[in-house]
C-alpha cells in the first residue's frame, strides 16, 4: 500500500495552492499507467479476497 500512495504522492505533487486557490493538475492517463500504478494493490486485495474465500468453504 505505500509504495502505491507513494506513486501517487509523485504523480500529485506539483498540485499546490496560491493565493487564487487550488492549481489542479490536468493530465491524461492511459489504461498502462493507471494498471501499473494499482497493480500491487490489486494482487494483495485478490489474495486477501482468496483468504476469505477459502476461510467461509470449510
């Protein structure tokens, strides 16, 4: 999970504020980008959700 926020920790932060407000970052992202940067969440939220799977079988 860190290593994921810490992705996105980079992606964001060129996002600041001034004294007009917020400066929002607008940027496309391709379907490769967005894969590498969930991955890791998504084998560890596939391997808890197997754990639980094969906890309520038996």
């Amino acid at each position: 999970m860190n290593r994921f926020f810490y992705k996105l920790k980079t992606i964001f932060s060129s996002i600041t504020v001034d004294s007009a407000g917020p400066n929002h970052l607008l940027a496309k992202l391709s379907l490769e980008k967005l894969a590498s940067l969930v991955e890791g969440l998504m084998l560890r939220s596939l391997a808890a959700m197997n754990t639980v799977l094969k906890d309520s079988e038996g």
